[in-house]
C-alpha cells in the first residue's frame, strides 16, 4: 500500500489536516445558525433564572 514511511506520513498528515478542516467548517456553520432563545410563544422575553434563585 505505501512504497515507504515517508508517503504513509504524508497520507496521515493529509488525513488529519483534512480532519480538522471539516472540524473548523462545523463550528463555522455552528456559530453562523442563530439561536433563537429567551422568547415564548407569547413573544415576551424570559429572564434567565438560576435554581437557587426564589421570589419573595
């Protein structure tokens, strides 16, 4: 399959440089997607709350 260590080095840094271009594209496309939170149906905003926080 591979004639010497020098082209199965060559074919394993291509395979990972590849990896890590579709790595970068997904969270090109991840960050891109707008997430739409803090919003009912009703359209009013929803405050963030922690567990611990209580009204009195």
């Amino acid at each position: 399959m591979f004639g010497n260590d020098s082209h199965f080095l060559l074919s394993l840094h291509r395979t990972h440089a590849a990896e890590l271009r579709a790595e970068a594209a997904a969270d090109r496309l991840a960050r891109s997607v707008r997430v739409r939170t803090g919003r009912t149906w009703l359209g009013r905003r929803q405050h963030a709350r922690r567990t611990g926080d209580e009204r009195r």
